[in-house]
C-alpha cells in the first residue's frame, strides 16, 4: 500500500434555501450541512464559493429567504500525500469517529522538517486508509493534539470532521483531562503544588521552550507520589493547558529537571551514578486522557499503564533504598 492520499473532497451543487431555515448565511449552511465545519463554510463564503444564480457573491451575514437558489462549491483541497508506514499500534479504543492510542516512545507524531516516513501520522494511514478526518494541517490529519518524540502515552486522533471540530474545543475549552507521570531530579520541599508561569519560545535557542514573560498562559498542577534516596522523586502531573514542552520547561525552570532530558537540564554525565544505565529518553508518559466523546457526549476515560523502561527505572531506584 503505497503513495497514499487524501484526495480533494468535492462537494459543488444548487442549493435552495428550505423553507424555515432563514436567516444569516454562515448558520444557514452551517444547520443544512452539519457534517462541514463552520469554519470551511465561513471560508468558503468570503473565498466566493457561495453565489447566487447571477453570479453574485454574499456574506456570511447575509440573510437568505426561503426558496433562493445558490450555487455552493465546499471543496476542500487535497491533503498531502504520505507513504503508509505498517507499525503495530498499540489502539486503546476505535470507532467511526475516532482512535485512542498508546503512544511509544520515540515515535514522531507527524511529518516535519527532519523526519522520515515513520511518524504516527503514516501508521494511521496504513490502520485505516481513506477514513483519517482530511482536516487539519496538510501534514496533520486528524490530529487533535500530540505529544513529544520521546514522551509515551495516550492520544485522540479524529477520524471524522465533525469529531475534530469537537475535540479541539474541548482541548481549546480545558475540558480535556491530560494526566503525566514524570520522574524529576532532586528533592521536591513541599508535596504538591502549581506552576503558572507563562512560557514561549526560548529568546536565544529557537528549539527550546522557556518561562518568558510575555509567553503564552500555562498551567501545571503536580503532587509528589514517591520520593526516593538518590534525589528523584516520581510526579503525578495534570496540564491545564498544551503548551510544548510545558512539563519539561516548568520543571526545569523550578530546578528539578526529568530524567533523561537533556534539553532541559538533566546531566548523564553528572548523574549517571545514580543508574546501572542511563537512561535513554525523557521520563515522561502520558497515563490519564478523558474526553466528551463527540458523538454521544459520554465522558471517556483512558489509562495506560507506564512503559517498561520507566518502571523498570523505578524499580531500581526502590531496590536502591
């Protein structure tokens, strides 16, 4: 199965007003095609692909009668084409609106600037070909949030427009509940506690995030669930927001760094008495994601259990007290 594609969606016909549906443009033809979005159909007026018969454009404030043809052209363009990458994922959940996957580490969500033809985005289009949402960045269909290359743990990817639509709102609202085990370096002085510093983009190293004060609002909310004799202490985390990086860089920036992450502050050379191995990525999971499921507006809730190497590694930290 190669050279896959999203092909263009096409959707051009006549269109005439039903009788009760007047009103505002934009909400007309949002309430007579639920499965668009609004934001395409609001594109798709201002872009002149809503018109009267005589060729006329409108607005999306424009109110419309009963019984007015137009003409409506809802295309949308092509999503870039990708190779499908046949990978086991590791599906908690799947069905016509969406999948809840287990992560691993070392996997790239999507396409970019320095990647290969093995991110997450390939996998999901070799597990369900033609049925990944086609909305989104061209290079990320269907995905609704990601986690970082080395961070395992639990994603939602849409399958269906309507369902992306839905999630992003919810993660956008703070209404999705994101839960993080983390193990950081040294010893934390009180049990629980916030960080709110803002962070951005790092003013000097344009790779790295930083707490900067004129950042973006970010908000973690931690408790210390062990703490063991070689100054490591395992963390339970809850972000109230997504930003990248935001538990690596808030930790860092108190001066308890994760293990393994070198970008921001761990060292192995300093540290590597602390490990029969160092390890080799950042201890970071993403154990707890529950979410309104779009079509039936049920929470669901999703745990997934630490990868080996991150209990393995704290196992041997307790056999070392």
């Amino acid at each position: 199965m190669l050279g896959m594609s999203f092909q263009a969606v096409i959707q051009m016909f006549e269109f005439v007003i039903p009788h009760g549906s007047e009103g505002r443009a934009d909400k007309v033809l949002a309430n007579a095609f639920p499965e668009t979005s609004r934001t395409l159909i609001k594109r798709a007026i201002e872009n002149g692909n809503v018109c009267r018969k005589d060729g006329s454009n409108i607005e999306p404030k424009t109110k419309l009668l009963a019984g007015e043809i137009f003409y409506v052209n809802l295309s949308r363009p092509a999503v870039k084409q990708f190779d499908p990458f046949r990978f086991d994922l590791d599906i908690f959940y799947e069905d016509e609106d969406l999948l809840v996957i287990n992560k691993p580490s070392g996997m790239v969500v999507h396409p970019g600037d320095g990647t290969d033809g093995r991110t997450l985005v390939h996998a999901l289009l070799h597990h369900c070909p033609d049925q990944m949402c086609p909305v989104g960045a061209p290079e990320r269909p269907g995905i609704v949030h990601r986690l970082d290359k080395e961070t395992s743990g639990l994603m939602v990817v849409a399958k269906k427009e309507p369902a992306y639509h839905s999630l992003v709102k919810q993660f956008s609202d703070r209404e999705v509940l994101k839960r993080y085990k983390a193990l950081v370096m040294g010893k934390m002085k009180i049990h629980a506690g916030t960080f709110n510093e803002s962070i951005g983009r790092h003013p000097k190293v344009r790779v790295k995030m930083s707490v900067v004060s004129n950042g973006k609002p970010a908000i973690t909310e931690w408790r210390l669930l062990e703490s063991f004799k070689q100054k490591i202490c395992l963390i339970d985390c809850e972000i109230k927001t997504g930003r990248t990086h935001q538990i690596r860089v808030h930790f860092s920036h108190a001066g308890h760094p994760l293990v393994g992450d070198e970008t921001y502050g761990y060292k192995a050379g300093r540290h590597k008495h602390k490990f029969k191995n160092n390890p080799e990525r950042v201890m970071l999971h993403a154990e707890v994601l529950s979410f309104l499921h779009p079509s039936s507006g049920k929470k669901i809730t999703f745990k997934a259990h630490l990868p080996d190497d991150m209990s393995n590694l704290i196992e041997e930290l307790k056999s070392g007290e």
